[in-house]
C-alpha cells in the first residue's frame, strides 16, 4: 500500500502564478460586460398620453 | 367637469376628472380616458413558454414577455405584486418600447412570440392589441396571460389578434374571488367561453391554495365545467400555491393535494392535466390520452423528451394531440 495520491504532484509556483494573472485577466475582460448598463430607464413621471379604447364621458355637472 | 366610465372590465369604473380607475393606470385627464402605461413597460424579459405556463403552444420556443404597471384584480396572493399594484408614476423602472420597437427587438432576440404577462394585460389593452396587430406582420405569435376579467366587447377585438391565453380559473366559487381577489366569477367564465368561441389557443390554470380553494367537491365541479364549456382537450394546469404578499398565513400546498386535484379533473374526462411548480413532478409532462406514451417530458421549465410527430401527433397510436406546435400552424410555411 502507498500514500501516494494518484493525483499529479500540482502545478508548480510559475503556473500557480501564471494561473494567477490569467484569472485577474480573464475579470478584467469581464468586468465590462458585467457592468453593461441596463436599458436606461425613464423618469417616471414620463407616462403616455394614449387615449384609451372602450369608455364613454358623460357629464357630471348637474 | 366631464368623468368618464371605463367600459374594458367588469368593474366599470366611474372616474372623475384627475382620476384613475381601479387599475390605476387608466386615468381621466381633461375627459378623457388616457392609457398612461401605453409603450411603457416596467418588466421585459424573455422567457421559455413552458413559464407562462402554454404547454400546448410552439413548446421549447423562447417569448418575449413584457408587463407595465397595474392590475383590475387585487389577489390577497399576488406574486407581481410590486408590479401589479402600483400605478406607472410608482414604478423605479419605466422603458420606452413602443409597439414597432418592441416587435422589433423581440424578433432580433430570436423570439417567435411577445407575451404580454405578469401584471394583468386587459389593463394595459391598448399597448397589447396595437403590439399584437404588428407582431403578426412580423410572423411573431402572441400570448396572453390573464385572468380574464374582461368585457365582452373589448375581448371579442382582442381574439382578433391574440393567438393563445392561458387563462387563470382562479376558484369555481364567487366568494372566493369577492374575498380573494376583488372581483367576481361570472364574468371570468363568459370570457373563457368567448375566447373558446374565437377560437383562441387556450389553457386554464387553477393556483390550489390550501384550505380556500383545495376542497375536491369544488375542484371536481371546476374540472367538469372546463371539460363540457371549453372541451376536454383543454390543457388544465393546477400550481402550487407559496405564501406570499397578503397571504403568508398559509403553507405551500401539499403535493398529495395537486395529485388528488389532477385525479379529480382527469376523472371528469379532461385529458391533459398538469401538476406546477413543483420540480420533477410527472403531471409536468404531456401523454397520449389515447395509449399512455409519453410525448413531451419536461423537468422544471425544460424539455427533456419531445416525441410528437411533425403534424402534432402520438408516435405509436396516431392520436392528434390538441395544440399549435408549430409557427406554420398559425402563419403557413416560411415564404
């Protein structure tokens, strides 16, 4: 029996670096995306004026 | 000083100079009535159909789905409640994507269908029947997810341009719907037949919400009154209530409680009835009434198995399963 692990000894300290800077990479790339604004929304007192279908006005005035 | 009478939903609002309806978004300025969500929604997304739930509508197909502020029901359980219960001067978010705009960026996402949802869209009818109308130019479908208080006459014109609706049957009882949701039965059920009549694609869903609407005398005359007035081909969907909003006093409900409903409704000779919101339930999934195969599988809002034929029918015995499976069904093949 062996206590060796059938995993590879790991990376050394020039890949873990190299891994390192990769990562830091890969989020600056992303950042910008992940910040991508939404649609701008309007104010919202910015509604429509549409008139609508189906009422009918009467008066109230006696 | 002129008030105006909304004619859209049963509640006929009567409303003053300055005012707004009961939705909150129709508002009477000058004398007349003003649809101020029009082109304004506050919710855009898009969504598997599977969501909706249209099970039996271009299954697998993204929609685009938009809903302004507003609501003429006021459910004790509502889930859009941030949406649904504020007027669009409320609103934190209001976009501007008028009907030509909003075909337009629903084709350019990759959808085939713009569903108007969420809130209650009789509210915002304007925007729908306008956005509808242009989106068949565009050979884009268009669903409508209500819970069909509505009047007859604006319904009628709407069928015109709308292609499916499920349809929330939200209790077979008119106390319920006076306690629940402030409005009242009758007229949920005439637009239920009216949409049948206009031949729209149609599903109901019944939210099971324990001890209000769960007892099974109800739900068997709810299931019989879907089968004899809207058909048995009916795709009839019973969800899980969640405790939320106004109405956190109640549990989930209980799995067996869906079950027994799905029993109930298939023994009053529905043939396809569906289990929701609870993940990986086998009433999610579509079968031949005819021989038992399973035709669409499906786990959560995915599509895990697809069997059905092009034409829309059973592999091994040939039965025609009610639906519209695809865009040729509704506008012929591509030009």
């Amino acid at each position: 029996m062996t206590t060796e692990s059938h995993r590879s000894a790991g990376p050394t300290a020039r890949r873990r670096i190299l891994r390192l800077l990769g990562g830091l990479a890969t989020l600056g790339l992303a950042l910008p995306w992940l910040k991508r604004p939404a649609p701008e929304p309007l104010p919202p007192q910015v509604l429509s004026l549409r008139e609508a279908d189906f009422y009918r006005p009467h008066d109230l005035a006696g | 000083m002129t008030a105006v009478t909304c004619e859209l939903c049963p509640r006929g609002c009567v409303i003053p100079e300055g005012g707004a309806g009961d939705c909150r978004i129709r508002v009477n300025l000058g004398g007349r009535l003003r649809a101020t969500t029009y082109g304004r929604p506050s919710a855009v997304h898009i969504d598997p159909m599977e969501k909706k739930p249209l099970y039996h509508f271009l299954p697998g197909t993204p929609v685009f789905s938009i809903a302004t502020a507003g609501c003429n029901l006021h459910c004790l359980n509502c889930q859009n409640w941030q949406l649904s219960q504020r007027g669009g001067e409320e609103m934190e978010e209001v976009y501007r994507l008028d009907p030509p705009e909003l075909v337009r960026v629903a084709k350019d996402e990759g959808c085939r269908s713009i569903a108007y949802t969420y809130s209650d869209p009789i509210v915002f009818y304007e925007y729908v029947f306008d956005s509808a109308e242009r989106a068949h130019a565009e050979r884009l479908a268009n669903c409508f997810i209500t819970a069909a208080y509505i009047n007859e006459r604006p319904l009628r014109k709407l069928c015109r341009v709308i292609d499916a609706v499920n349809a929330d049957l939200k209790a077979f009882d008119d106390g319920f719907y006076r306690r629940v949701n402030g409005a009242t039965l009758k007229p949920v059920l005439d637009a239920l037949v009216t949409m049948r009549e206009e031949g729209v694609w149609l599903e109901v869903t019944n939210l099971v919400i324990p001890t209000l609407n769960d007892d099974p005398a109800m739900i068997r005359r709810l299931a019989r009154w879907v089968h004899d007035e809207l058909g048995a081909g009916t795709p009839l969907h019973f969800s899980r209530f969640q405790p939320q909003y106004r109405m956190r006093n109640l549990p989930p409900t209980p799995v067996e409680t869906l079950d027994r409903a799905r029993r109930e409704a298939k023994d009053a000779g529905l043939e396809h009835v569906y289990v929701g919101n609870v993940l990986g339930h086998a009433g999610n999934s579509t079968y031949c009434p005819n021989d038992g195969t399973l035709l669409i599988g499906r786990v959560g809002f995915m599509i895990t198995h697809y069997a059905l034929t092009a034409d829309g029918r059973c592999p091994s015995c040939n039965e025609p399963i009610p639906g519209v499976w695809r865009s040729a069904d509704l506008f012929g093949d591509e030009p």
